[in-house]
C-alpha cells in the first residue's frame, strides 16, 4: 500500500503548478449560492478537456462524473461544492502573496473543489478504452496505480452554503439514495474533520404597524421598535443543558426615512444544535413566542427559509471505519491527526439517513467567511494527496 501513497504523492507534487493555477482561475469565477452556472460550466468543460467520460450537469447545478457506476450496484460519493457566501457576481478579486493566495471563498471551498478536480484527472488518466474499469497504466516514465475497482459519483455540488440549503446533495440523494454506500465532502482545511451533522432551522421574520410621520403621528407602533421586543425575547430562551444549541438573529433590515414611523421590520433567525431533540425544543419555544405577540395583537409573520437536518444512529462499526480512513489519509498526507468536530456540512443528508459521511479538508489557511481569506500555496499538493486517498485508498 505504501507504493500507492507514493504514487500519488508524486502525482500532487508534480502537477502543484497546475493546481495552483487552476485555483487562481476557478477562485476568481463567481458562485453565491444559487447562482453557480458560470463555475458549473468552467468545471464541466475542465473535466471534459482532462478526458472525463460521462461528465454532465443535473437540475440542481451539480456538475457530476460517474465512475464505474454499474446499474443497481451501490457506490460511494465524494463532492466538495462551488458555492460562496459571496454575493458578487463580477469577477473576485485575488491577490497572490508570500506564498498565498487571497480571494473571497478561496479555501471554503474552492480549493476543495480544485483539489477534487486533480484527483479526477489523475481517475481520468486511469480508464481504459472508457470501458469503465481502473487499471494501472503509465504515463511517460511515471506509473499511476489504484486500489479499487468500485463505482464512485464525484460531485462539484452547488447550494451547500446559506439558503442554498444544501440543494445540490439533497437532488443526489433523491436521485441515488437507496444505492449510496458511503459519502465524503472536501470542505475547510486540513486539521479537522466532521463526522457528526450540527442540524438547523432557519426563518425570515416579518413584523408590519401602522406607522406613519414621525412627529405628526408620534406613539403609533413602530415596527422595528416591536421587532426589537421579538427579539429580546427570543435571546431570553433558556438552552437545553446537553449538547450544544445555538441562536443566532443574523440580518435585520426595515424602514422607510428617518422621519417615518417605521411600517414594515424583517429579521433573519435560525437555531442549530448536535441533537434532534433540542432543535424541537427551540422550535417550541419560537413558536411560542411568535404566538404570544399575535395574541397580543401584533401583526407579525414568519417562513422558514432553511432546514438542515441533524443525524440519527447508523451502522457504527461503518461510520468509524470511513473516520478512520479520513483520520488515516490526512495522517499520511500531511503528518497531523485532524481534531474531530461536529458541523453543518453537505454530511447532514447523508447523516440523517443513517449513511456513514463524513467531511475532510484540503488545504491550510485562515478567514473562512471573510474577504480576507487566503490559503497556503503548498498545502494543496496535500490536499490533492488526501483526495485520492479517500477516492482510491
């Protein structure tokens, strides 16, 4: 096995160039979420171009490569997906710099993705005739050497972050459910993995008054004032004792002027926990507060924009046997043993079926979620080391 390992190290180092290239190109290209066609086809086209057979996009932006998939048989996933937080849609800007690389969404989870994309080349190079089977096969002077011969889906998913609610892996999992034998995201860096699923319930809350001139109608209800009650009283909510629960209003917006009372107030609201049951308690106690404020006659609104569902019990002696072969691949690649966390990830599906998932990183850096984000050049060459791994060790 250790000829294989360095195989692919070899791979990784000799196409770090490329990699890194590749990155700069992709981190550049918008994607928010729900808006990811211009990153879908540049993927969709680059996997085409590197040879990758059967390449094509699903309804949910999910730009996918079957590999050895057989009809009825079961398979295994591994996606890292091409959203952002982001809202641009112009081109990002990217700055390289001592042996970084900065740009909005460059690690979460660009580089994922980039790294997902060099293992798929490296696959691609494998397959003989297009037959559909993995063999051995040389390149030049340089032997290129697999594991397995069993079916892999690989998937550059959209919608994973925000109110892209995890779109693009719900469609796989509609699609392909009953045959999906594991699942692996590439999402954040190298020093942890995820393998337990933090669940979500997110809501846009709307308060609406009568408002009216700020001074001619001075002591009529004014909607941000009331929405500020709202939530006064939602941050009061006692958590559960066990496990961890979270709240979180994160957006407000409403108004008119300055000199306007205030008529329409909105808000963005959402709760996570690692247990199923203190999610339903703390949408018991949301709904008991919206209801408290409509009896008191206000008129106020909500839908749930979010819905991330946390685990349930699977097959255990499954689910530490695809830990340990992150723990392992990471341990190999990159010589650290990555810390163990529970979170929100494209794994919460998966997770909620009671199918072993778990999520690996591919790269060293810092500022997830900022715009001053910015990964380490030669921590790729890892990551693609850790992708191939998982898809072949």
């Amino acid at each position: 096995m250790t000829n294989f390992y360095q195989t692919w190290k070899a791979y990784a180092e000799k196409q770090e160039k490329e990699t890194i290239e590749l990155l700069k190109t992709l981190a550049k290209i918008p994607a928010p979420s729900n808006h990811e066609e211009k990153r879908v086809s540049f993927c969709c086209e680059w996997l085409k171009e590197q040879g990758a057979r059967g390449v094509y996009i699903d309804d949910a932006l999910n730009v996918i490569y079957p590999v050895n998939i057989r009809e009825g048989e079961v398979f295994d996933v591994y996606m890292a997906h091409l959203d952002v937080v982001f809202p641009d849609m112009e081109e990002l800007p990217l700055e390289e710099k001592d042996g970084r690389i900065y740009c909005p969404g460059v690690g979460d989870d660009t580089s994922c993705a980039v790294c997902l994309l060099m293992a798929a080349k490296y696959i691609a190079a494998l397959l003989k005739n297009g037959s559909g089977e993995i063999e051995a096969c040389r390149e030049g002077e340089e032997q290129f050497a697999v594991n397995r011969d069993a079916g892999m889906l690989l998937v550059w998913n959209a919608g994973e972050e925000g109110l892209g609610n995890l779109k693009g892996t719900k469609e796989i999992f509609r699609k392909y459910g009953g045959r999906i034998r594991s699942f692996c995201t590439f999402d954040s860096n190298i020093d942890s993995i995820v393998d337990r699923a933090v669940g979500s319930i997110r809501y846009e809350v709307e308060v609406r008054t009568e408002g009216g001139h700020s001074y001619n109608k001075f002591g009529n209800a004014n909607a941000i004032a009331r929405l500020s009650e709202v939530i006064t009283r939602l941050y009061q909510v006692s958590l559960p004792l066990e496990g961890k629960t979270t709240y979180n209003v994160g957006k407000i917006s409403g108004g008119t002027s300055i000199n306007t009372i205030a008529q329409c107030a909105s808000m963005l609201y959402e709760y996570r926990s690692d247990r199923k049951e203190n999610l339903d308690y703390m949408t018991k106690q949301f709904l008991g507060v919206i209801e408290a404020y409509k009896a008191d006659g206000l008129d106020i609104t909500y839908q749930v924009i979010g819905n991330r569902p946390c685990g349930i019990p699977g097959d255990p002696e499954r689910q530490r046997s695809l830990t340990k072969k992150a723990v392992s691949a990471v341990q190999k690649a990159a010589g650290i043993t990555p810390i163990r966390e529970a979170g929100s990830t494209d794994c919460n599906i998966p997770l909620s079926l009671g199918i072993p998932a778990v999520c690996a990183g591919c790269y060293q850096g810092k500022g997830a979620h900022t715009r001053e984000e910015f990964v380490e050049m030669d921590s790729l060459k890892i990551g693609v080391q850790i992708v191939l791994s998982m898809l072949l060790g």
